[in-house]
C-alpha cells in the first residue's frame, strides 16, 4: 500500500455544482483504480491523500498534472506501507 499527499492550485473558483461534478468524477475513477483518498477543496486549492498500489498513484499523479482544473501541484508526503 503507497500513500501519496499532495497540494494543488485550482486553474478557477469551483461552484457547488461543479465540485459534485469533479467528486462524481473522482469517485467513479477511484473505483475503476483500486484506490481510496480523501480531497479537500479550500480556498481555491486542492490538497488530497491517496492511497493504492504505488504503480498506479504514479500514473495517476502524472495524468493529473494535465486536466484543466489543476494549475500546479506539490508533492509533500509519500509513504509506503508495509
């Protein structure tokens, strides 16, 4: 199990509407990965816990970095569980 936390600016200001949007897209994205996380949206930045198979964090990570919704991201914490 791999853990990976990161920081993110948002590319603009979410409406309620459009964060049940992003969640439902997330949600279902997650489940087709086999990962868990929790995001937390907060004065126009992301900041989110993942947790999978470290393979796929990566690759998700890296397909992330080019969705419009995100302007720049930053690693802080990776863990790896044994």
């Amino acid at each position: 199990m791999y853990t990976l936390t990161y920081e993110s600016v948002a590319a603009k200001e979410f409406s309620n509407s459009e964060m049940d949007e992003l969640l439902q897209k997330a949600r279902s994205n997650n489940l087709k990965l086999e990962i868990t996380g929790c995001l937390i949206y907060y004065m126009g930045g992301f900041i989110q816990v993942l947790e999978g198979e470290k393979e796929v964090i990566k690759n998700f990570i890296q397909k992330s970095r080019s969705i419009s919704v995100i302007e720049k991201s930053i690693c802080f914490q990776t863990t790896t569980l044994k």
